[in-house]
C-alpha cells in the first residue's frame, strides 16, 4: 500500500522549521540548508539557540525568484 505525504501550503505570516520549510517545498533537508547557506532563504535564528525559523514571505521570495530553464 503507497502512501502520499501532502506538501504544506506556505502562509506568508506563518514561521516554518526547517524540517517543515523542506517538506513544504518537497526537498530533503541538506537540500534546505545548502539554499540557506547560499542566501536563497532568509532565516531567523534568535541568541542562545539552535533552532532556526524560516518565514513563509521568504520562501514565497525564493520561489518568485526562480526561473525555470528548459529541460530542467
């Protein structure tokens, strides 16, 4: 039996973990972080903790910015 895993709708005003930005977008995770590292998302991480938090408008940025090339 095959189960399907629903991508999240992305809010612009909602904060996303990376685990939940990277199912949104339907990437792994080392995929998220090398975007992050790269500058394509902007993330928020407050002093004193791990955790890093991706808002919904920089992820709808990263997607407007996008081109599609041919054959990709």
């Amino acid at each position: 039996m095959k189960t399907e895993t629903q991508k999240l709708h992305i809010e612009p005003g909602a904060v996303y973990s990376r685990q939940e930005a990277a199912e949104a977008l339907g990437i792994s995770l080392s995929t998220l972080k090398r975007l992050i590292k790269k500058g394509h998302l902007t993330v928020s991480k407050p002093g004193g903790m791990r955790r890093v938090f991706i808002t919904g408008e920089s992820v709808l940025a990263m997607l407007d910015s996008t081109k599609i090339e041919k054959g990709a």
